[in-house]
C-alpha cells in the first residue's frame, strides 16, 4: 500500500470510529443528563440544582459538535485531495450530492432535537422545586442560552460542508468547477 493508500484509508478510518463515538456520546450524555435530571426531581428543594443536569448536557452536545466538525473536515479534505480523479474514490463527493435531497432532511448528525427536547424537560423539573420568580428568570436564561447554541451550531453545520470545501479547494489550489458550486 502506498503512503497516499495508507492516509485515505486511515482518514476513512477516522470518520468512522469518530462517527460512532458521536452517537456514544449523545447516548452516554443523556443518560448521564437523565440520571442526574431524576435525581433533581427526587431529592432537590432547591430549583437552581437544575442546572447541574444541564450542564452535563450542553457539555455532552459540544462533544458531539465537536466529532461533527471533524468529520465533516476530514471528509471535505478527501473530497478535494482524494476524490475527482478517473481512478479516485467519489464517496465524499456523491453524499455530498446526494444528502440535500434526501427526504425530510435526512438524519440530524447533531442530534438537535434530541438535545432541545431534553433541556425543556429539565427547565420542567425545576417547577418541582417551586422556584421563585427570580430564580425561574435565571433557569429560563440558561436554557435559552442552551438552546440559541443548539440552533446556531444546527446553522453553523448546514454552511460547514461548503465553507470547508472552498477553504480545501483554496488551499490546495482546486479550481472550483461550476458542480461543486451546485453541491
């Protein structure tokens, strides 16, 4: 196997392993945040607990974010080093194609709606402890402030593919041809 074989195929590697560690990550941070969130709801009087669920939360999201971003750079850099030649491998470049038309959207890679939908069951658990209307003002800050992140990072991947497209293509000193204008 040459050295150019031996990075492609580590690459690949790469987003695969990265790939599934994603999906780990959202199930470990849920089930961490779930715990927690009970425990909250069980055993706290005091409502501003409630952000210690969240915490663990938005720290399991940027994680995901994080491995998203990743992979969405490795796979642009094999679609502009790799990919377009006769012999070349196309994956990059056919997904990329073929992602905006799928139905609905296709898969969130971020897990957004799960995340969204888990910090508005954990602001509910802090009417458990009856706050007062001080501390709601605060939990309903920090949790819109959680949810403005999720919908930025959500804008933010739908722009990355193209963005890190052109940055490789400028990079390396690919043209860009009016089909990957179109992508």
């Amino acid at each position: 196997m040459t050295n150019r074989e031996t990075e492609y195929a580590a690459l690949r590697q790469t987003i695969a392993s990265r790939g599934t560690a994603r999906a780990i990550v959202c199930l470990v941070t849920v089930a961490v945040w779930a715990a927690l969130a009970t425990v909250h709801g069980l055993l706290s009087d005091l409502p501003l607990l409630v952000v210690v669920p969240l915490v663990a939360l938005a720290a399991g999201y940027e994680a995901v974010w994080s491995l998203h971003v990743g992979v969405e750079r490795i796979g642009r850099f094999l679609q502009v080093v790799y990919e377009g030649r006769p012999d070349g491998p196309s994956w990059e470049t056919i997904a990329m194609r073929a992602a905006p038309g799928l139905p609905g959207g296709g898969v969130n890679p971020l897990f957004t709606p799960l995340f969204a939908g888990a910090s508005l069951v954990n602001l509910g658990t802090a009417f458990i402890a009856e706050p007062t209307a001080v501390e709601l003002i605060l939990l309903l800050a920090v949790h819109i402030a959680f949810l403005l992140r999720l919908a930025q990072t959500r804008l933010l991947a739908g722009r990355q593919r193209q963005s890190d497209l052109h940055a490789f293509q400028a990079a390396v000193g690919v043209e860009t041809s009016s089909e990957s204008k179109r992508s």
